[in-house]
C-alpha cells in the first residue's frame, strides 16, 4: 500500500463560467431601472419617520425646488413637469395630457409631490389649488426616511 508518485490537484472546470456571467448579467439588467425624467431642480427632501412605498402604475411626480442652473443669490422655487420647468397654472393641462395617457380619470391618479424642504407654503398651496381644480384630488407628499 505504498503511495506512489505526487498527487496533483485536478484542474477546475471552468465550463459553468460563462453561465454564471450571463445569469448575473442578465439578473443587474432586470433589476436597474433607467430614470425616465432627468432633473432640472434640486430638491432637498425633507424628513420622515414612517414612509411608505407608493404604486407606481397612476402615479405622477411634480417636483418644486431650486433650478439647477440658477444664477447666484436667486431663491425662486421652480415646478418641473415631467422634462420641462412650467408655471403652476400648467398642472391643470399637465393632469388632463397624463390621464390620456395612462387611460384614467384625474382622480385615480396618484400625485406625488417632490417638493424642497425650503419651499413656502403659499406656492405649495397653490400647486394643490391647481390640482383641486384638475379634480386630481390623491396627493402623497415624497420624504426621505430617517432612523428613530
């Protein structure tokens, strides 16, 4: 019973290789969504404590922050509508192209308002009376999530 010669370690297959690379391929693709609307304003989210997930199928995002492209010293808070910086008195025609789009009723969408924590409230308020008259009357405010 006597060993005869080195043992050597057998080569590793590597014919699963390229099976594994093109799973996790395949999965980095399926998972990463693209941004549909890139940002013209910064918002600065304020904080919550309890924040939920919204459905994203009725759901419309109104951003009101600061253009990016602002000059030095300027404070006014813009409204971005999808790719483009409107007025507020844009929301209603904004409300009535989404619903055609999406193919429902102004008040089953879900209006989702992204707004800068330095925002005033008078421009806020006029936002929500602009929606009011679009009859989209769901509003859910967007916050970024903080630890207790």
């Amino acid at each position: 019973m006597a060993k005869k010669g080195k043992r050597e370690v057998p080569a590793m297959s590597t014919s699963s290789l390229p099976d594994i690379v093109f799973m996790l391929l395949f999965f980095f693709m399926a998972a990463t969504t693209m941004r549909e609307v890139d940002p013209l304003v910064t918002v600065q989210m304020p904080e919550a404590h309890e924040i939920t997930e919204l459905d994203k199928k009725n759901l419309v995002n109104i951003w009101m922050g600061k253009p990016l492209n602002a000059a030095a010293g300027e404070d006014a808070l813009k409204i971005q509508l999808n790719d483009q910086t409107r007025d507020v008195e844009d929301i209603r025609e904004f409300i009535s192209a989404t619903t055609v789009t999406k193919g429902v009723g102004p008040r089953d969408i879900v209006v989702n308002l992204r707004v800068d924590q330095g925002a005033t409230v008078g421009k806020l308020t006029a936002v929500k009376q602009e929606l009011r008259k679009a009859d989209a009357i769901s509003i859910a405010y967007a916050a970024k999530a903080t630890s207790h």
